[in-house]
C-alpha cells in the first residue's frame, strides 16, 4: 500500500514538471521597415520555436533566418545574401525572462508583463526590455509583443543607396500561441 502511494505520488510530481513547459514551433514573427512613399519593406517567419517555462518565467524563441517570407522574392534574396548574411547567421535567438511572472495569475484578459533578455541577430547579442502581452484560454497561452530595433546596433550594413528607403527602427511584432508538453 505504501509502496503505490509513493509510486502514484511520483507520477504526479513528473507529470507536474512536465506540464511546467508550453511550447510552440510555429509562432509568428512579423517586422516592418517600410518608409512613406516607398516600397513596403515587410517580412512575416510562421516557423518560430518559443518555450515558456511556467515555473520560472524564462521565455526563450529561436526563429530561422531564411524563414522570412516578402511578397517580392529579390528582396527576400538580398535580406537573406546582403543584408542578413543568413549563410554566416542562420538564426536569431531571444533567451530571457518574464519578470514577475505568475501562472495561477493568468486569464482570458490580456495580462501585461515585462520582458527582458538576450536577443542575438546577425551574431550580435543586446539586452532587450519590452513589454509582453499574455492572455490564457482553452488551455493555450497567447503571447503578442511588439518592439523595435536598430539595424546598426546588430551590424547589418544597409548600403547608402537604399538608406533613406528603409526605416531606422525596425519594427518587430510576436505572435505565439503556446501549449502544454
């Protein structure tokens, strides 16, 4: 008797760590740089992996360079070949925390958190704080942020020719929904 109460006292504190994860391998990732009077300058990756860990807070996304998708392919090669160098820097990283983060304090109405970690493009890493936007419903965690970064800061040359036709600040939206592993 004692032995299937330690046995079945196991099986909930397991299932309980690994219920602790949600996760999702097809987030979205959108950014801008469009400039008025010009070509738009927009890429949407529908391939983003984001991990949420429920216990601690940490939040980390992985989004594969090449995965960005233009409307016109030509700028979608020379983000990849000129601008991104996707072949040197496949990937862009985001290994942080939501501060104060509370699980048992998540609902269907937007809760607003701040986020701050790590974000590494074009193999440049900067601390990044933002804020983050978590609503919960049927199970799932949604989770939408938005903001901007600087190509300079990260090292992507943008030539003189094409300098005044893209935005200074890059505008980054987030969209994941993440579930329970």
């Amino acid at each position: 008797m004692k032995k299937t109460i330690i046995i079945f006292a196991l099986l909930i504190m397991g299932t309980t760590v690994f219920s602790q994860k949600m996760i999702t391998r097809n987030g979205k990732i959108t950014f801008e740089a469009s400039m008025p009077s010009f070509e738009e300058i927009k890429a949407t990756n529908s391939t983003v992996s984001c991990i949420l860990d429920e216990a601690t807070g940490d939040f980390v996304a992985l989004a594969l360079i090449k995965s960005f998708k233009f409307k016109a392919p030509l700028m979608e090669e020379h983000f990849n070949e000129n601008y991104m160098e996707s072949n040197l820097f496949p990937k862009a990283t985001f290994k942080g925390k939501v501060l104060n983060f509370d699980a048992k304090k998540l609902s269907a109405t937007k809760t607003t958190y701040d986020l701050e970690g790590d974000l590494t493009i074009h193999g440049v890493t900067k601390k990044i704080k933002t804020k983050i936007n978590l609503i919960f419903t049927s199970g799932k965690v949604i989770t939408t942020s938005n903001f901007d970064i600087k190509p300079q800061d990260y090292n992507i040359e943008i030539p003189n020719l094409v300098k005044d036709k893209i935005s200074k600040n890059i505008d980054i939206s987030i969209f994941f929904t993440l579930e329970p592993q």
